[in-house]
C-alpha cells in the first residue's frame, strides 16, 4: 500500500526563503510529502491569470471577428461561454491537487487505469510542451521582434531561455513569476483596452455574417484554449496542504482564468473592428492601433505574458511525461526534461515563425478536440467517485489497476465527434460539409459522448461497510 497524501508524517528541515525559491524542484509525478505542503489557495488567482494576459489570448477575440465573421457582440457572448464553461472545469479539477498532491494526470489514472492514462498523458505533454510553448513562445517573439528590431528566431531563441530556466528551477520560482507578473500586465491590457475602446465599431457593421456557425466557431475556439489548461489544473494545486479549502481552491483556479481570458479575448475582438496596418505581424496589427508610447508598453506586456504562459506549458509537459512513469536514465529527471521539452518546442516555434497566425488558428481549433471528450470522461468520474480519498491515493499508484472504460470513451468521443463534426481549414467534417451553417459542434458532441460512454461503461465502485 502507498502512503496516502493525507497521513502524519514527521516534520523534517524544510529549505525556505530566497534559498528555497532557487533550489530546483525536486518532485516530479510523485505524491507531494505533507511536510513539503505550503501555500494559499489565493496564489492560483494570478498563477491562471498572468498567462492569459497575452496575445494568444488576444487573437482568438480578433479571430471571433475577422475569421469567424460575428459582429462585436455576438463574438463577446461566444467568447465569454466558452471561456466560462472551461473555467468552471478547471476550478473543480484543481480542487484534486491538494486532496491528493499529484499533478493532473497522474489523477488520471483514476479515469482511464494506470496503463490507459499512458494516452491522455502522452497527447498532452505532446500538445502542452510542443504547441503551446511554441504559439506562447513566437507570440512573444513577434512582440520582442517589433519592439527591438531583433530578428523574429534570436527573439524565439532568447524567450525560450528565459522559459525553461524558470521551468527548470520549478513550482515555486513559477509561482513567483506569475505573482510578479500579474499586475504590470494588468495595467497596461487595461491602458490598451481603454484606448481601443475608444474608436472600435461595436455597432456590427464590421460583421461578415458569421451566424451560429461562426458563434460556435469562436465557442469552440475560445473554450478550447480555457479548457486547454485544464489537464494541468492540479499541477499547480498540488503543493497546497491537504486540508486546504476545495471551495478557495476552486474558487480563484477557476476565476482566475475565466476573468482574463474573457477580458483580454473581448478586447481583441474590439480590436478587430478597426483598421489593421497593412502587410503587419499579428502584433504590430493589435499594438498598430495604439499611440507609440502604450503600443510599446503593450509589447513589454505581450513578452511578459507569452513568458508567464510558455513557463507553465514547459513545466507541465514535463510533470506529464513523469507521470507516464517510465523507466528512464536518473539524471533525466523533471528538471531535464523541462529543458529537453523546451529543445523541442523551439523547433516546432521556429517551423511556425512564417505563418503563425494560420498556425495558431488551426491548432485552437483542433486542440479542444481531444479536451472535450477527455474532460467528459475526467468530470464524470470525478462525480461518480464513491471511495474515500485514502482508498483513491492508494489506487493512483496501484500499477495493476485498470479502467477501460476511460479509455474506450475517449477513443469513441474522438472517433465520431471530429469525422462527423470538425470543421476547420485541415479537415472539413460530414455534418458541415453538408450544412455548413453548423459551424462547428465537434467539443459539445465530443464532451457529451465521452461523458455518457464512460458513465455507462465504468464499473462501480464497491463501498464495505460493517455488517
């Protein structure tokens, strides 16, 4: 039997101050000991909301407008929906951080075995450490390119190096970060927010007849970028002492999130109204719009948040292969492979430099595709759970434990929901192909099939009570 999170154990000398936030992470995918726990459920506020307050966040609401087609308000209701519904996700799935101290998808184990969960955490430590580092990392690339006239790789090349040595150090030097961060990225997206404010066209008449298709086109797209964070939801909840509040902790992980996205998409669906400079980088046509002095300001924010954000993916990419517990050489270890994720995510970064707003909007679309189900799956076994936590600990780590279920519904989600429903520049599915007002409904019929599936197929969990 493994220890559980929740047992005494002897209070042992702890690293602390300056000593401690340089000292690199020791844990990887194993549980948090109790003495090491520490923190408040407030630091995930600006831990989720720092890495939204950046261009990406920025460009799905210009996408909202000038590739979906909706007027101003329409793509404000679908951007807000979906970065609703993915908050809420994200803040229940962070309240298992602190009931078990183990990352995201080692929690995972409990929904698709120990074996199965191989899968979920393979494709995200795929999609976290290779796409989103590198749309985070070129965004703020771009910005530090317009800023300094430094050419766009030497600027990929300098933010990486920043990013993987914070991910490389650890937990607590990210949380730093992402505290220190937050209220100078506040400040300027709000100055930059007023002031595009001020000239945008929210009247519609921009709109190019985006309809339900192209709501649900920034639904989709918007739901999946908040819901991307979700498999690393407990990542950053993990340290926090096990009898930490779940309310708190599902409180500010999900409001957090759902505040920043909502406002910085909003403001880039404002800035899509006005006028772009011609022939501009994705930066230069948002910044373009403001005065010199705030549109430089805006640059600074946009490297420092394609930073905050860039950190996270790394690190979780990193926890994610750990937890996919193989046997791997000592020394490659989650420091390691902070900084082997990282190689890899500058080079899918350098190959998307030429073409990154196309890059960036078919790779929000098809993200959320494999989300939707694997969030079904993860909710509604979250919801089903009958056992105690002890009997759940022990079962995270139960190498012999197995849940095909899990599995099955994933597979099955995917299998219809994007031949049946996807529609995007790479692949245009059965449904919108006939009736492409549609749009696209891949994530709802993706979440509601793994969801139903893994409810009808999970074995039910057998409480022994006394007789």
């Amino acid at each position: 039997m493994s220890r559980s999170p929740h047992d005494p154990t002897p209070v042992t000398e702890v690293v602390t101050g300056a000593e401690k936030l340089i000292a690199v992470e020791e844990h990887g995918a194993e549980p948090v000991p109790h003495e090491r726990r520490h923190g408040s459920p407030r630091q995930l506020l600006w831990t989720w909301a720092s890495p939204q307050v950046g261009f990406a966040t920025v460009f799905i609401g210009v996408l909202s407008v000038s590739a979906f087609g909706l007027s101003f308000w329409p793509a404000v209701a679908a951007l807000v929906l979906g970065a609703g519904l993915g908050a809420l996700a994200h803040g229940v799935l962070s309240t298992d951080g602190p009931r078990f101290g183990v990352p995201q998808m080692v929690i995972g184990r409990l929904s698709f075995g120990h074996k199965g969960n191989a899968l979920p955490s393979g494709v995200n430590a795929f999609v976290a450490g290779v796409g989103w580092f590198a749309v985070n990392t070129v965004g703020g690339a771009f910005a530090l390119n317009s800023l300094t006239g430094l050419a766009p790789l030497p600027s990929l090349l300098i933010l990486v190096v920043l990013e993987v040595v914070i991910g490389y150090v650890g937990h607590d030097l990210v949380h730093r970060f992402e505290k220190y961060a937050f209220p100078v990225l506040c400040v300027i997206f709000l100055l930059a927010g007023v002031w595009i404010f001020m000239d945008a066209d929210l009247s519609g008449a921009t709109a190019q007849g985006g309809g339900f298709g192209g709501f649900m086109l920034a639904f989709s797209a918007c739901f999946g970028f908040t819901a991307g964070w979700n498999p690393c939801a407990a990542d950053y909840a993990r340290y926090l002492p096990a009898d930490t509040s779940r309310r708190a902790t599902a409180w500010y992980a999900g409001l957090g999130l759902f505040v920043s996205v909502s406002v910085v998409s909003v403001i880039g669906a404002a800035s899509a109204t006005l006028a772009a400079p011609a022939d501009a980088s994705p930066t230069d046509a948002f910044t373009g719009q403001l005065p010199g002095w705030l549109g430089n300001l805006t640059l600074v924010a946009i490297i420092l948040g394609a930073m905050a954000a860039a950190t996270l993916n790394v690190y979780s990419a990193a926890v994610s292969i750990s937890s996919l517990d193989l046997k791997l050489p000592r020394w490659m270890n989650r420091a390691a492979l902070v900084a082997l994720v990282g190689a890899i995510g500058t080079a899918a970064g350098w190959a998307s430099l030429a073409d990154a707003g196309h890059a960036f909007e078919n790779f929000l679309l098809v993200i959320a595709y494999w989300i939707a189900p694997w969030l079904g799956v993860v909710l509604m076994e979250h919801w089903l759970r009958a056992l105690p936590d002890d009997a759940l600990a022990d079962r995270l780590q139960d190498r012999t434990f197995s849940n095909p279920a899990g599995l099955i519904a994933l597979l099955v989600g995917v299998a219809v929901s994007v031949p049946l429903f996807s529609n995007q520049a790479l692949f245009v599915g059965w449904v919108p192909s006939q009736w492409p007002a549609v749009g696209d409904l891949t994530c709802p019929v993706g979440f509601v099939l793994g969801a139903a599936l893994y409810a009808l197929l999970r074995r039910r969990d057998r409480i022994n009570t006394p007789a």
